[in-house]
C-alpha cells in the first residue's frame, strides 16, 4: 500500500485502503482526513460514503454520519451495509421507524448482513416489539454463531420481555459465558504484593464515560471516594469522549481510552497498569468489554451499575448490588457471580446542573383532574402493564395519561403505538403521547400529578428524576433486581407504600392517590428535599460502602491466594 501511495499519491484506492486501517486501529483524525480525500477524488463512490459514514459513527458525529450514509444510499441505493449502518445511527437519534426500514431494505439487499439483523432488531425492541427483536436476533445468530453483539442484544431483549422468566434469562447468560468467554480465561499467576492493607488499584471499565445516565451516578461516587488508599484508572471503550468524559479524567488517577485495542491488547494494558480490583460499568450494554474481562487481568473482577442482573461470566468474581434490588436467598441462584449487597443503596443520584425547579402546584390544581405519566422508555412497558394503566383510566373517567415514546412523530410508528394501546384498553382520547425530547426534558414534569413506574422492567435514571422534579410514582414489586429498581428508589426515601405487590394493589395505590387530593399534595410537598435528604443522594456513605467492599474483595483474594 506504502509504494502504491509512493508512486502515485492520487491512488484513490490506496489512500481509502489506508483511511479503512487507520479507522480500525484508532487513528480515527487520520482516517477522516483520508476518506475525505478519496471522496472529494471520486464525489460519486457510494462505498466511500457509506466508510466514512461508519466513521462518523464511532467518531460521535451522529447528524454528519447520518449525512455521508443517506448520500451513500442516494448514490447506490443497492448497497446493503450502507442501509444496514443507517439504521444503526438513526436508533442512536432515535428515529425508530426509520431505522427499522432501512435495516428491512439491506437484509431484502443481503439476507446475510448481519449487522442489519442486529440493527433491525435493535429498533423492534426500542418499538416494544419483543418477540420480533429476539427473532431477528437469533436470525443474526444463525448467521454468525459466534457474534458477541447479537447475542448480547437478545439478553437484554429478553430482560425486557414479559413472558420470558429470569431463569430462561439466567440460562442464557451462562451458555454466553461458557460459549464466549470461558476458553478465553489466562490461567496465569498474579505478580502482585499481596499486603491486605496496601494502596490499591481499582479500573473502571465502560462505554459510558461520557453524556451518559452511567456518569451521573459514577461522577459523585469519584468525589467521594476516599483516595488516602486507592487509585482509580478509567478504560473508556467508546474513542468519542465528550466535556463529562474530560471532566471525569480530571478527577482519575489515569485514563485509558481501549477502543482501539483488541481485547488481547487491553487485558495487556491493564495487567501494565497492576490492577487490582477491576470494575464493568456495561454488563451486556452497548460498548461493553465483557471479553476483555474474560481473560481476567486483574485478580478480582467486580460488575457493578450498568446492567441489573448477571453477566453469565464466571471471571466476574462478584455482581456488586444491595438487599432491596436483589433478594437475599432469593437471587444468589439468579447469578454466576457472588452476590456482594452494600449495606446501603448501590447507586446515588446526581441531578444535572440544568433541572428546573419543582412545579409550585401540582397540575391537578390547574387542569380538574389528575394527569398520570410514564417517561420510561416504551421498550420497558409490558402489555401487562398497558393492561393495568387501561384499568386505572376506566375506573378514573376524569384521568389522564401523558406518555413519552420515541418516533411518535412519524405516522406509521404512532399508528403502531396506538394499536398496541388500543389492544390494551386504553382509551386514546385520553392518552397524549409525546416524541423523546434531549432538551425540555425535565418541564414534562410539570405535566404529571403521579407517575406510573413500567413492569417488568422498572425505570431507573428516570425514577430517580421523577422524584426530584416532585413527583411520586406507584411501582410494582417483581422478585429480580431488573422489577425491583422501583422499590428500591421508593423504599430509599421512605415511600414503601407505593410499591405494591400486584398489579391489582398497584392499580389500587394509584387510584387511592389520585381520589385524595390532600394526600397527594402532601406527597408532592418537599418531595424534591426528601430526596436530597435520602440515601439516594447520600454520596460520601455510599463511596464508604464502595471503598470498604473493594477492600474486603481484595482481601479475600489475598486469603484464598495464600492458601492455595
């Protein structure tokens, strides 16, 4: 490629061969400058478009990779990646139905793209379509057994899915352990000074280090951290960072961005870097370096936020939780890690800096009747809990609901929308349905005298904002730490009694708030202090609680490496 390039520097294919090996070894800036070379040599190539569409991606530009791929498409609309990787960055932007076509037209192109049977499965689960998105899942999978990705979607797929119970979900996990990541573990021993007491080294492991519902609840944790016998290093696995991933650098002891390594070469780094206590913020999420833990570079491997329920790895020694999210005598089967409950809450929450302020009267005052409201992503929302809300609405006449659904602005996706609503009960001229907004956010608030927490899969960022803006929610009790994110936030600031252990006693509770209106002014009242008050916000107690189960982790490991 170097002597192409030597004696003809206008080799157009040699300068794109060359953008495609910088894209996948990180040099992404270089690579960028190539592909735009080699498109401003030949304006009319649509596989150049469609590459440095891919780019764009992975670069965080998602408005400029939805340009260069559209204008791949316009150019060649036969080529089938070029469709296939316009769908997976329109679900970044949330345009669904849109997603979900293109994804249609590359697997009619190629029926062997697997990335486009990822994609489209991606955009039917967003859409709530369950059953469909763990179909195309598995198609993708019949196409490429071995494909981390797919099957990684289809566990959370089935996290989601109502009919499908947690041992099936457990099941799966550990048939991806045993076929993923098992052959991969380094049976080597570990060069370390085994002093209990000594400084440490913990590494954060996650895609998440950025503008990002994982960085909320990690920021305030690394400033209450006690550093006096700690060091922390980050591994960011996605190369776009942002202002929240530049200011968390400045509170880390080192910053590692991964993306362009191979897992072999990131184990190898961290193994470099000596540490100790290793942390996954991903779980099966998108970005996730769960085969790099899979190799075990660090002697004790902890999965910790990112994903409410078991990785399926047995090299993750343990699943870091609480006893409200996770059952004790009840989860430990659900898990191949150990079970390591804090004494506390799991997680605390930190607000954004630019939340409004809590809405003086509650919207009922104004309206003449109660709206109820549901900010959880549709994807979340059983028929189930369609079913109770539907309930709730007949029994209220007066009652509204105000619902966010991404891509309810495109025709085709709000017809499916009020279908499955319709299918349920719900009477639509009473439902006011709302597109996904990335501003404005926190003022839908302002909309909502009670919120309804989804089932089976609870809300967790958005139950966590729901209180601070004010506003108490009803939520149901499930028995794994996916249906219990709900008790838990309600239970940390001491309303229990809105977590019900039915969807009959959940619709009961709803209701009995709605019918009182002193009650629920009297719940509203200060709920945005109570917060700040609760353990929730509680940010020194829980970095103690962090500190102290990394120290005991480390420990433990020491013990069993000396008996050994």
């Amino acid at each position: 490629m170097d002597l192409i390039l030597f004696l003809d520097e206008t080799h157009s294919g040699a300068t794109y061969l060359a953008a495609a090996i910088a894209a996948q070894t990180g040099r992404l800036q270089q690579a960028f400058d190539l592909f735009s070379i080699v498109i401003d040599r030949e304006p009319d190539n649509a596989t150049y478009f469609a590459s440095l569409g891919a780019l764009l991606m992975t670069m965080g530009d998602n408005g400029g990779a939805v340009w260069a791929l559209e204008k791949s498409v316009g150019l060649d609309p036969d080529l089938a990646i070029a469709h296939s990787n316009l769908s997976g960055v329109l679900q970044k932007v949330s345009r669904h139905g849109l997603a979900m076509s293109h994804a249609q037209q590359a697997i009619a192109l190629d029926p062997a793209c697997v990335g486009a049977h990822i994609n489209l499965g991606c955009s039917q689960k967003s859409l709530g379509q369950l059953t469909d998105a763990i179909r195309s899942f598995d198609r993708a999978l019949a196409l490429q057994p071995l494909n981390v990705i797919a099957y990684s979607n289809r566990l959370f797929a089935k996290l989601y899915a109502e009919a499908i119970p947690a041992a099936d979900y457990v099941s799966d996990a550990r048939m991806f352990g045993t076929r993923f990541a098992d052959p991969l573990l380094r049976l080597r021993p570990f060069a370390k000074d085994r002093d209990p007491e000594r400084r440490l080294r913990i590494g954060l492991v996650s895609g998440d280090l950025c503008t990002h519902a994982v960085a909320r609840f990690i920021e305030p944790f690394l400033e209450h951290l006690d550093r006096s016998s700690m060091d922390v290093y980050a591994y960011m696995t996605h190369a776009h960072e942002d202002d929240v991933s530049r200011r968390l650098s400045t509170m880390l002891d080192g910053w590692r961005n991964i993306s362009g390594l191979d897992d072999d070469a990131a184990a190898d780094l961290i193994e470099a870097d000596a540490i100790d206590v290793l942390v996954d913020l991903s779980g099966h999420s998108s970005g996730h370096r769960l085969l790099l833990f899979a190799r075990k570079p660090a002697p004790v491997q902890v999965t910790w936020i990112g994903h409410p329920a078991t990785t399926g790895l047995r090299a993750i020694d343990y699943r870091l939780t609480d006893a409200v999210h996770d059952l004790p005598g009840v989860s430990e089967d659900l898990h191949t890690e150990t079970v390591w409950r804090l004494p506390g809450v799991s997680a605390t929450y930190q607000a954004r800096g630019d939340i409004p302020a809590v809405r003086g009267r509650p919207p009922f005052e104004d309206n003449g009747y109660v709206t109820f409201g549901v900010l959880n992503r549709f994807e979340k929302i059983s028929d189930l809990a369609l079913e109770t809300w539907a309930g709730i609405l007949h029994t209220l006449p007066d009652a509204r609901l105000f619902m966010v659904v991404a891509d309810v602005g495109e025709s085709d996706i709000l017809a499916q929308v009020e279908e499955r609503l319709a299918r349920a009960g719900l009477p639509l001229d009473r439902i006011r349905l709302h597109p996904r907004v990335s501003t404005g956010y926190f003022e839908l608030y302002h909309q909502i005298d009670i919120a309804l927490d989804s089932f089976p899969y609870n809300g967790g960022t958005t139950s966590c904002d729901t209180l601070y803006m004010g506003v108490p929610f009803v939520a149901l009790q499930g028995a794994s730490a996916v249906a219990r994110t709900g008790v838990a936030v309600l239970t940390a600031v001491g309303l229990e009694e809105l977590a019900a252990e039915t969807p009959e006693a959940y619709a009961a509770c709803a209701l009995s708030l709605a019918r009182d209106p002193d009650r629920l002014r009297e719940v509203r009242s200060g709920l945005r202090e109570r917060m700040i008050a609760s353990p929730l916000m509680d940010h020194a107690r829980l970095a103690a609680h962090v500190g102290e189960a990394f120290r005991t982790m480390w420990r433990r490991w020491v013990d069993a490496s000396r008996a050994a």
